[in-house]
C-alpha cells in the first residue's frame, strides 16, 4: 500500500481507524515481503518434529499468549503443537484487585520462574519450541529459550525486531530473546507496538502485534501441514465443532482427543 493512502485513508472521524487498517496492511505486505523464507524454515522444522512423533510447544506470557492458543486449540489445528500456557502469567480478565496485572507483570521479570514450568515436563528429542514476546527482553521468555536449548531442543522466536534491538536487556545474563533462538520471526511491529498517533494524545493507539502475529501462527500452521503431508504423514485435525449434528466431525473430533492424548506420553514418563 502506498504512503499516500495512509496519510488520505480517511476524512473525518473515520481517519483513525482506516489509518489503522491501511499501516496494518502495509506491515502485512512487508511481513511476506522479508519473513516469507523464515517461516518456511520455521514449517519445515515443525513439520519434522512432529512426523518423528515429537511435539512444538508455544509459550508466551501476557498477551502474547494468544498467539499460543491462536495455534491450537484451535480449529483447522492438529496434533502436534502443544499451547504452555501459565494462567498467573496470563490473565486478561482483571486490571486491579485480585488476579490484577500488577502480579503477572512483576512474574514476567522473576528469574527461575520459567525454569519451574520446563521442570514439569519429560521432552523428548524431537520436540521443539516456539516463544512469542514482542519485546523479546523480559526474564521469563528469555529463560523459556534458553531452558529450551539446554534441553536440546531448538527454538523459533516470534518478535519484534525494532523493539528488542532497542530495548534493554532485563535478564541478569544480557540477552534477549534474539540471543537465545535458533530462528527469528520478525512480527513487524515498531517499539511499543501501537501505530496511530492522535492528536491529544501523548501515547499512541492500534496496538498491531496481534494482526501480524496471528498472520504467522497461521503462516506456519499451514505450512507445517503442507511439509508433512510431502514427508507422508497426515495430520491428525481439529475439526470445526459448529457442524451440529455432522456425525462424521463428531467422529474426527474423538479421533483428534485419544491422537492428541497420545502425542503428550512421553512428557511424562
């Protein structure tokens, strides 16, 4: 999308949010743009992982946990993507009081947490991790790689470039996210997420992250699927639940439960 149109997008009170749509768009372009070929290789190691009976799991704290159910549960997934979500991590439902974000925030910077979370699992050798932060700098997420690969499994980062190279590193050791990963996804967004600027306001608004992360989960969901299909191996899916009274999606359901049952018995052997 051209420059011009973002600036002429819209007049009046429509100006904001066309103005949004448009720079989303944009980022979106640039995202196949750059990213195309890295998240092929990202596909390509999900695809191997999971054809040899390993599992790639999905980790993110904040809101970057949606990108991890984004993945699976999900319709149109399949077995083989495991969601590590941690709900004192996480909560989206309360500001202040009781399960407010003040305690999840001070988690996220709490070094050992992540560690206690990978202690609770037996991985295998062809699991696989994909971390998700935009930032890329907080403790727990860098931990989450770097347990990772001490454990031998590789690890694909979904982050923001611009953010993480300019920020500061939070953890003790130095390193970022970038620093712990054996591929990065760049999701485009710009230091501090939000793309709009509105007069009156000394912060911006249109938080883009979630647009362009989910653009990826799903980039690399169908590209995994793809992959194994060449190696041979069908994935096992999630069937749309809508299709009341569809017997046969019924069926495929109670298959994707016992499949998805039986992917997780080696984490805890």
């Amino acid at each position: 999308m051209p420059d011009p149109a973002l600036s002429n997008a819209a007049t009046g009170s429509e100006r904001a949010g066309l103005t949004f749509f448009y720079h989303s768009i944009k980022l979106l372009q640039e995202l196949r743009r750059t990213q195309s070929d890295v998240i092929q290789k990202a596909a390509d190691l999900c695809a191997e992982r999971i054809a040899r009976g390993g599992l790639v799991f999905l980790f993110g704290n904040g809101h970057s946990r949606m990108m991890c159910e984004e993945m699976t549960p999900r319709q149109g997934g399949y077995v083989g993507f495991v969601a590590m979500v941690e709900l004192a991590l996480s909560n989206h439902a309360a500001i202040v009081g009781a399960n407010g974000r003040r305690a999840p925030l001070y988690r996220e910077n709490y070094e050992g947490y992540a560690e206690q979370m990978l202690r609770s699992f037996h991985f295998g050798p062809n699991d696989a991790f994909i971390v998700i932060s935009t930032s890329g700098i907080r403790p727990v997420v860098v931990e989450m790689a770097m347990g990772a690969q001490a454990r031998g499994l590789p690890v694909i980062a979904i982050v923001s470039k611009a953010h993480c190279e300019v920020a500061q590193a939070a953890h003790s050791s130095g390193k970022k996210l970038t620093d712990c990963a054996n591929l990065i996804i760049d999701n485009m967004s710009p230091p501090g997420d939000s793309i709009v600027e509105l007069e009156g306001l000394e912060w911006r608004t249109g938080p883009v992250s979630t647009i362009t992360g989910a653009m990826i989960i799903n980039m690399i969901r169908c590209a995994t699927a793809e992959a194994m299909l060449k190696r041979g191996v069908k994935p096992v899916m999630l069937p749309s639940h809508q299709f009341v009274g569809n017997s046969s999606a019924a069926e495929q359901l109670e298959a994707f439960y016992e499949a998805y049952r039986k992917s997780l018995k080696h984490l805890f052997e």
